[in-house]
C-alpha cells in the first residue's frame, strides 16, 4: 500500500519548516488564474503553496478564479437532491453497478477504518469517450459510467460546468509547485491533460437526525488521508465539521471561508514530492443540528500516469506507482458492497 511504504521509506522531503500548526492558511492564487499575473507575483503565489503544503498540507484558496454563483449551486443542487424521497434517490444507487462505483451510497454505505461513514454521497468519475485507448484494460472502473439524478433538473449541466472550472484550477495549482520547484511551469501538464478526476458531493445528516444509529467512535467520515493529488472542497457555511490533525494529535478546525476552496495533498502528491508535501489526516464530525453538504473536487493525474518521488524533491531514487492501479484498489474497497471492505484507517476514506 502507497501510505505503508511511505512510511517505512520515511518522508525525506520534510523540511525544517514544517513546525506544527494550529490553524489553515489562506493563500492567495490570483496570479495564477487570472491573465497578466507577472513572473514575480507568480512566484510569491507559488512560494505561498509550497510553504502551505509542506506544513499544512491544507490550505484555504483564494482568487481562484472560480464563480461563486456556480459554486453556491452546486451545493444547493446537492442539498435539494439529498431532499427527495430514499425512492428516488435509490433510481441511481451504486447498486445498479458491479462493482459498485458510480452513483448514490446511502448512509453507512461508505466505509473508513472498518467503520460505516455516517453520510450520503453520489460519486461521479471521469467517462472515457467511445474507443479511447484505456477502454482496452480490464478495468470496471474505466468502464463504469456515472448516474446523474434526473432531479433537479439543472443538476448534470451544473456539475460539468463545475468539472470543466476545477480542472482549470487544478492546473493552476500544479503550476504553483512546478514553479515553486524550480521545474518549467508547465512540467506536470503531460501528467494530468486527461485526468481522470473524481467528484463526490456529501450530505452529512445533522447529529439529531442519525444519534440513534451510530456506535461511539463512529464519524460523518472518520480519520483518513485521501488517496490523489489535490482535493478541493467547496462546502456549505456550516462550522465544527471538517477537521484537520496536526502532528501532536491536535484536531484542528477547517471551517469554512467565504469565497474560498479548501485544498488538501493527497498520497499521491505525497509520494510525487518525496513526502514534502503532507497528506494530512483529516475526519468529519458533524455535530452540529445542521446538515452538511460538500462538494469535494479529486484533482487527479491521468489514469495510466506513472509517478514515482522527483529529484526537484531532493528524491535519489523510490518506487514508481500508476495512478489507476493505486486508484482502483483503493475505490475497490471504500464499500461495504464490496468483497475487500476496508481495515485500516488511511487512504480510504473519501469525505472532506
């Protein structure tokens, strides 16, 4: 597993910066998204992610460039389709697949750490078109397709616009840290020109409307590192959910901030920078008497791409990993439809 034998590697690329911390930092990407942005603001904007994520591993993103309006209704699509009827929902159940991938989990469905997830999700992944290339591997994920709700009605159109954004912006981080490496700004383009992205959008129901059924230790989405490259979470204004653990076992609070994603390292990143980079662990323990919807975004690099530690990361040598492999073993045992539940408390979880 890519965690374990990070761990037993050691993270080298940990630097003497990466001094504990107590709170996310808000980092301003504007020169990066937005036409103009001079080589020097760029800089400073790529210094900003690169210290971020080499102590943080999370970071509030602002200037992205993103409509907010777009955001704002990809969480009330959300919420309005986790309203409707179990009937109704139940019409684009990840059951109707083998395996199950695609579609809508009911609550507890989603596995971490052995434990059900005290949430309801609809996962989507990227589609291949008709006769790509990839379509000739054995692979169901790759030959899986997403269920859309039919309602509300503006549902499909509004995520694939939002897909097509977070790409944009996803490749503007990467040129952030191809930049703050000192590597071409455009290095990792070739890695991620056909991402295979992953886009879950979570209801965590209010703590009132699910006490009864959960056990003690039991989360919205419990400890757990993500499994990609970057994750970019837009959420709804509800506060003390998402949590983020500090080295000394401290959860600190990743609440929202108007206007801005909160971006998170996943193992793959990890493993790409020679462990400077921290996948953080993070859970979700929704508390509160609201329910919580989030729309996290999985910035990921091509299927077939083969990643192993840069140099630019101070690597000497270290195993390399293709994305899809490591991807497809990981979704494979997220539920508790599948043969091969999951038993350990990383890289398995999904929430954020």
């Amino acid at each position: 597993m890519l965690r374990a034998a990070l761990s037993r590697g050691g993270r080298r690329g940990l630097s003497s910066r990466a001094a504990d911390f107590t709170e996310v930092p808000i980092v301003d990407v504007s020169a990066l998204t937005a036409a103009g942005g001079s080589d020097d603001d760029k800089a400073r904007a790529a210094g900003a992610i690169d210290d971020a994520l080499r102590r943080v591993g999370f970071m509030y993103v602002v200037g992205h460039g993103v409509d907010e309006d777009l955001c704002d209704d990809v969480v009330l699509a959300s919420r309005e389709f986790f309203a409707k009827e179990k009937c109704v929902k139940n019409r684009i159940s990840i059951k109707h697949q083998d395996p199950p991938v695609r579609g809508w989990q009911r609550i507890a469905d989603n596995v971490t750490g052995g434990k059900p997830d005290w949430h309801e999700a609809i996962d989507f992944y990227r589609e291949l078109p008709q006769g790509h290339r990839l379509l000739k591997m054995n692979d169901a994920l790759l030959h899986s397709s997403n269920q859309w709700p039919a309602q509300p009605p503006r549902f499909r159109t509004l995520f694939e616009t939002y897909v097509e954004r977070m790409l944009k912006l996803g490749g503007s981080i990467m040129e952030g840290i191809a930049r703050a490496s000192k590597l071409p700004p455009d290095y990792f383009s070739k890695y991620y020109d056909e991402s295979f992205w992953v886009l879950r959008t979570i209801y965590y129901h209010a703590t009132d409307e699910i006490h009864h059924l959960k056990k003690d230790g039991e989360f919205g989405c419990g400890e757990h590192t993500d499994y990609g490259c970057l994750t970019f979470v837009n959420c709804d204004e509800v506060t003390g959910a998402l949590q983020v653990k500090n080295r000394q076992g401290v959860w600190v609070a990743a609440d929202p901030v108007p206007g801005a994603f909160i971006v998170n390292v996943g193992d793959m990143l990890n493993h790409w920078t020679n462990g400077a980079y921290k996948s953080t662990p993070h859970r979700v323990n929704n508390v509160g008497g609201c329910g919580r919807v989030s729309v996290p975004f999985f910035f990921e690099p091509n299927y077939d791409a083969r990643i192993k530690p840069l140099e630019a990361f101070g690597a000497k040598d270290g195993f390399e990993v293709t994305f899809g492999e490591h991807l497809s073993k990981r979704v494979l045992s997220n539920f508790r439809y599948s043969p091969n539940v999951a038993t350990d408390n990383m890289s398995r979880g999904i929430g954020g």
